[in-house]
C-alpha cells in the first residue's frame, strides 16, 4: 500500500499516509532482522533506523537509475538477477518492489536463492493503489496470489496482513485522486462556508454576497465557537449575508441565531458511516443552491470534509480556515484530517503563524496558507468585580488569579493547581479559579482527578472550580492576574485576547499562538509549558507587585485595541470574500 521512500524528497499526502501503514508495520517484526540483512529497492534505505537496529549488516539494492533519483544503495543491480551467493542472508526487506517487475515469479526465486534456510523474508506490495513510476508500473496483488507465488518459490508462508483497513485505504485513495474533484463541471452560485468541528458553515450573498459558514459536530461552546460568533456580529450586513450550518444540534445554536444569522442544523454522523456521509454533503449541495450562496467557509477539518466538498461540487470557491493543525495520523481524526487536506480550497486561512508553519510542516505542503489572526469585540461595559467576589465568598482585598480553560489534560489546569500550592504556602490572601467544564464529551475524569488534588493538597476554598459559564467577561474583570497554562502548542488562545481586552496582566506557555499575542514583560510574562515552579513564580512577581499588574494590564489593553480587534479579522475576511467572488464570478 506504499510508493518506495527514496530519499529526501516530498512526500505526497497518498504516500504519507501509506508510508506511516508500512512503518508501523515493521515495527511489529523488528526481531526478524538480526544478522545480514538484504533491503531490496532501499531507495534512500528509510527503515533501516526503524527495524535495523540489531542488524550485524545492513546491505541496499537498487537499480542503477533508480526512479527515486537519489538511492543509497550499497550494490545496484536487478530483483531478477540477484547478484549474491544462495544462502547470503538472515533476513530480507522488500518494500513495495513487486509491483515494478515485469516477472515477479522470477523475484520470488531469486529471493528464495539468497536467503538462508532459516531466514525471513518481509515482503509488502499493494493491492490499491493508483499508478505510479510509470511506465514500470505493472501488477496489483492479493494474498492469494502472493501465497501462490512464494510457495511456488518453496517458501513458507508464516502470515500474510494488511497493513490497513478500508478507512486508511479510502483515505489514501481520496488523497491521491483528489485533483479529480477540481475537474467537476461548475454550476450554480459560489458559496463560503465557515466551520469548526461542530460548527458548520456560513455563507454570504452578493447582491448582498451570501456566505455559509460550515462548523463540525460540536454543539457546544469553546474557543473556535467564540471566533464563530465575533465573526458573525462584525461582518458587514450591509454587504454580506451570512448563514451557518451545523453539522450538529446542541446549546450553541441558540447563540448563533441570537446573532439574526440563519442557523441550519444538518446531523452528519460518523464520517466513516460513508452512505450518510453522501447524504450530508448532498443536503448542504442542495441548502448551498437553494440560499444562493456565494462562499463557503470551513472552520476545521470534519467542516471542510463535508463544505468543501459540498463547495466543489457546486463550482463555488472555500476557505479553509485552520484554528490549529491538522495532523496525518492512522486515528480517526488522522484520516479525517488527511481527507480535509486533499479537498481543494480557494484559500487556506490560519489563526496564526504557528498554525500556517505548522500546516506545511505537517503535510510537507507548498500550499499557501494566509494568517489571519482572531480577533474579538471589546466589551463595551465592565462588569462590577465586587458582585462576582460576593457570590464566591471570596474575601475583599484578596488577589484573585483565574484560568479560563475546558477541562482537559493539554490545558494543563493541573500545572496550574501546582504552581497555586507553591503561592498558597507563601501568601495566604490569594485565591484561585479554574472557570470551565469538560467539553464535547472529552476526558471527563479529568476534573475529578483535579478536584482530588485539590484536597489532597488542603486546597479546598483557596483553588474555586466554576464549572462551564458563558459570563466570563465577569470573570476576566473581577480577576488580578489571568493564567494560561497549556503543556502543549495552544494554536491561538482567546483567553489571552479577552485578558488583554479586560486590561489584565498575563501568564501564559511560552509555547505555540501565546508567542504571537504575550510581549514578554510588557503586557504579562512567558513561562516555559509544564513548569509549575516558574508559573508559581511569574504569578508572584504580579502578587507582589500591584503596580506593574496595572502597567501590563494598560498595554494589554493597547496591543488588544491596535491588533486583535474583530473589526480588523472581520474587515481581512470580507475583502478575502469579494476577491473569490469576483474571481469566480469574472471566470
């Protein structure tokens, strides 16, 4: 199921996915390859670091003018004519050579020739694949047929597996073929569509332009969905019609129709159940040409999956909008992730330039990725800080330190209840709140095990948990100092962006979007991520020091006005919008 890796070259997503197939596989019989080893077609020899660690010699075959163009091989020659003494080897590794012989009888031979007699021969070839390195492109196997063949040869078969399932093997085909859907005749209006995991899609008008949004399966609210809304409430209505469609019922829906913005609920299901998946991007076809919509916005990857798809078969143009990066994986999200990559988009957008980098890292891609960075709606009104301290018994003159996040182990809101044990044994007039609950159904024990630790540690009525609240904005004025703690790369946090608009001071992980928002010890401080010592210590500094919370809090505030206004990504969107539209429309 793989193209031969030959060297440094790209790979292209098809191979990227079968080539991580094939890598996992070796690694189930690493043990086989002890003693001389013969890799036939090494191609730039990639698994000899996988599975050649106890290998006496490692010897590479290949062609002369190998079609990889860079082999590094150790002898050239031909699997026809092996050029080795019989009985030269403890094991053999050939990877996707077979289907490039013209007499793969003769191979089979050969091999059983140069191994010794109680040597192994790891062999993968493809039964799916699209051509590739033509013209010397010449069978397709089954392991009926490769059965047949060793045995004929007089070897002993041991076991024959497929390196994937029939998810990963529709994935790769899609990813391969994928220029044929750039090929579907255009027709009807073009369409935008934003949308998240959960979301759906928008689309806008043109006379006024008509956008559909597309958001994923997430009826709930978090950080993609609060974009979401500050999108909607800043566009132009004057110019631009949005609607959404959402791809899954939930509590957020009230809060995008409270917006006056369409809100279409079209259940997609699981992506592998492939009959009802059909039958989804047929509805949003038909919503698509009905609403006369003119773009189509995906949010993220099972959004694009569904709008993008949608948007190519009515011939409109999409943006693709990454609120973090979609990753090549053999999971169910990898193959969504991989599909979502392979659909054509008019525009791929990124949240921020960790995200756009990381796009290209991923997938090895030359696609253009615009940044166009979240913004949110500064709140026109403070709410009064002393109403929310009451309701939590939380004392007057008490520091309030608050981190806003969903409970979940990347957050790192455990970190965060370390480094408040190392505050609490120093300052005894400090409280702390974890202000959110888990979502979308994910690890909800979590919070069990956080609130465990919390007594453990004698926490209990210095460290609150709020549980999910869609007040925040009380939160963010009532606290001193807001902390963001995430142990992995947090794409493009907007709690940091609603910090800063409330003019508070900020800890967050120097790791990920926080380096484009946080100026080092200007609007807060940067620490390293899982570092409960150097948080505790950052949060002390701002304890200790009301002035300078005051300070940071007035730049942050400025940073917020001049960069992460909504108008401002709204205002990116609208003339990204007009261009597609009067390009598709002019075409």
């Amino acid at each position: 199921m793989t193209d031969r890796e030959v060297g440094p070259l790209p790979w292209t997503w098809g191979s990227k996915i079968s080539d991580q197939l094939l890598r996992d596989g070796l690694r189930r019989v690493e043990a086989l390859f002890q003693g001389d080893v013969l890799d036939l077609g090494c191609g730039g020899k990639p698994y000899r670091a996988i599975v050649g660690s106890s290998a006496k010699r490692w010897i590479g075959l290949d062609r002369p003018v190998a079609a990889s163009g860079r082999p590094q091989a150790d002898v050239f020659g031909t699997a026809m004519a092996l050029p080795f003494r019989p009985d030269s080897f403890d094991a053999v590794l050939c990877t996707q050579v077979l289907e490039h012989v013209p007499t793969p009888r003769q191979v089979f031979k050969e091999l059983y020739q140069v191994l010794k007699p109680a040597g192994a021969l790891v062999l993968t070839t493809p039964q799916t694949n699209p051509l590739h390195e033509e013209p010397e492109d010449y069978f397709r196997f089954t392991s009926h047929g490769l059965t047949f063949l060793a045995q004929e040869a007089g070897l002993n078969v041991v076991s024959i597996e497929p390196l994937g399932g029939a998810i990963a093997t529709v994935a790769q085909m899609v990813v391969w073929h994928a220029n044929w859907i750039r090929r579907i005749p255009r027709f009807g209006r073009a369409m935008h569509a934003a949308a998240k995991a959960s979301i759906g899609w928008f689309g806008l008008k043109l006379d006024r332009l008509s956008q559909l949004y597309g958001r994923g399966a997430v009826g709930e609210r978090g950080g993609l969905e609060v974009v979401l809304l500050q999108i909607l409430k800043s566009l132009d209505r004057s110019a631009f019609g949005p609607g959404v469609a959402v791809l899954e019922d939930g509590p957020f829906i009230a809060e995008l129709r409270e917006t006056g913005t369409p809100t279409w609920v079209i259940e997609s299901g699981r992506v592998r159940n492939v009959p009802r998946a059909a039958a989804t991007i047929m509805r949003l076809t038909r919503l698509v040409t009905e609403e006369g919509i003119d773009v189509v916005h995906t949010m993220n990857a099972k959004a694009h999956l569904y709008g993008g798809s949608a948007a190519a078969v009515c011939g409109l143009p999409c943006v693709y909008h990454l609120h973090g990066v979609p990753r090549p994986s053999l999971t169910r999200d990898g193959v969504v992730s991989a599909l979502s990559v392979a659909l054509p988009a008019a525009r791929t957008v990124a949240c921020s330039q960790f995200v756009a980098d990381g796009f290209r890292e991923a997938w090895y891609s030359r696609r253009a990725v615009r940044v166009v960075r979240n913004g949110l709606i500064a709140p026109t009104l403070t709410p009064s800080p002393g109403q929310l301290r009451a309701e939590l018994r939380i004392p007057d003159g008490a520091t309030l330190i608050v981190m806003v996040a969903r409970l979940q182990r990347w957050k790192g809101v455990h970190v965060f209840i370390e480094a408040a044990a190392q505050v609490a044994r120093l300052r005894s007039d400090v409280h702390f709140l974890v202000v959110g609950g888990a979502l979308f159904g994910l690890e909800e024990t979590y919070g069990l095990d956080l609130r465990s630790r919390v007594a453990t540690l004698g926490l209990d009525g210095t460290v609150v948990f709020t549980g999910h609240r869609i007040d925040v904005d009380r939160f963010f004025a009532a606290a001193d100092v807001i902390v963001h703690a995430s142990i992995e790369p947090d794409p493009f946090p907007t709690v940091l962006l609603e910090a800063m608009a409330a003019g508070k001071p900020v800890v967050a992980s120097d790791l990920g979007g926080p380096r484009e928002i946080v100026i080092e010890g200007e609007t807060g401080y940067l620490v390293p991520p899982d570092c409960a010592d150097r948080l505790a210590e950052s949060i002390l500094s701002l304890i200790e020091n009301p002035d300078l919370r005051l300070r940071m809090g007035r730049a942050g505030a400025a940073r917020f006005g001049a960069h992460f206004g909504a108008g401002r990504m709204a205002g990116e969107l609208q003339a990204m919008y007009l261009q597609l539209v009067t390009h598709s429309r002019s075409g």
